[in-house]
C-alpha cells in the first residue's frame, strides 16, 4: 500500500511505540521511492512525477525524519534509561547502537540529499556521482533494515514491558508537541 504524505497514521499519539513504527515504514517507503528514481532515470533529467517524488522524500527526510529520531533519543530512549527493571540494562547496549545509526543516518541523508539537489538543479547526473548516490542508498537502506528490525523486534516490545502507561503517555504527548499537534490525550 502506497504511503502518502500527510495521509492518517494508522496510530495515534495515545500508542507511541507503534506511532514509531509507523514512521518507520514511511522512512522504508521514502527510501524506496528515491532508490526507484536511480533505477529508472540513470542520471537522465527527471520527469515531473519523478522531480515531485524526490522533492516529496527528500522533504520528509528533512523535516519529519528528524523528529522520529527526537522522539527516540529525547522521549522514548532516556525513559528506557531510566528504569531500573532488570530488563531494562539489556537495552542500554541497543540504545547506543541505535543512536550510533542515527549519527551515521544523518550524515547518509546530507550526502544523498547534496546529490539529488544537484541532479534537480543540472537536470542530470553524470554516471560516477549516480552511482555514488546509489551506493549511499543502499547503504541506507541496508542500516535501516537492520535498525528497524532491532527496535521492532526488540527495543518497542521492552519499551511496552518496562514504561508505566503514564510514561508511554507522556512520550506520546512530547511527539505530539513536536509536530506542532494536540496529542488528544488529558
């Protein structure tokens, strides 16, 4: 299923972690659609529906990327840290690693993005830079697929065991104020 911009959730501020989770199938899906536009152009000038694919993801990862990566390191991540459940120290090691492919994330995302400004602005890339761009996607995704699979699989699951109901709330209503939005909950 396509995921459009702007399109509902399909959770709300009131279930933080799988909010994350939904994020995370917009950043694959983002990925996906930059990595198609490779494939398809080969350093040719974009057609309008590719130019506004690239503007649309490239946007995303500018803007709402980041602030999934704030919801993880200043709302859901420090509480995990918190917590003095047993459970809890086998995070400590997921937690810096996952903050690690965030650094490394970012600075992906500034090269790709360097690459397809330029590809926008010429109207064309040549070979050496297309493939350079394409290797930094698929070393993306390669991170992501990895990254993603360790929150879901492991870091939600133990956020849902060891935060009281109040703390997920509270992680919910920081999303919400990040965005700019009512977080719908007291």
């Amino acid at each position: 299923m396509p995921v459009k911009v702007g399109a509902k959730a399909e959770h709300g501020f009131n279930e933080p972690l799988g909010l994350m989770s939904d994020c995370h199938r917009r950043i694959e899906h983002f990925l996906a659609v930059l990595e198609r536009v490779i494939e398809k152009a080969q350093g040719n000038e974009l057609n309008d529906e590719q130019r506004r694919a690239v503007e649309t993801a490239l946007s995303y990862f500018k803007t709402a990327s980041p602030r999934h990566t704030q919801d993880e390191e200043r709302s859901l991540f420090p509480l995990m840290r918190e917590s003095e459940l047993p459970q809890a120290r086998e995070a400590l090691r997921m937690l810096d690693a996952l903050e690690h492919d965030h650094a490394a994330a970012d600075v992906a995302h500034a090269e790709a993005d360097r690459w397809f400004r330029q590809w926008l602005d010429l109207g064309s890339l040549a070979e050496p830079q297309r493939q350079r761009l394409a290797q930094v996607l698929s070393a993306l995704r390669q991170m992501y697929q990895r990254h993603i699979d360790l929150e879901e699989r492991e870091v939600f699951p133990l956020a849902g065991q060891i935060l009281s109901p109040d703390q997920l709330a509270r992680v919910g209503r920081e999303m919400a104020d990040r965005r700019g939005l009512p977080s719908n909950e007291p």
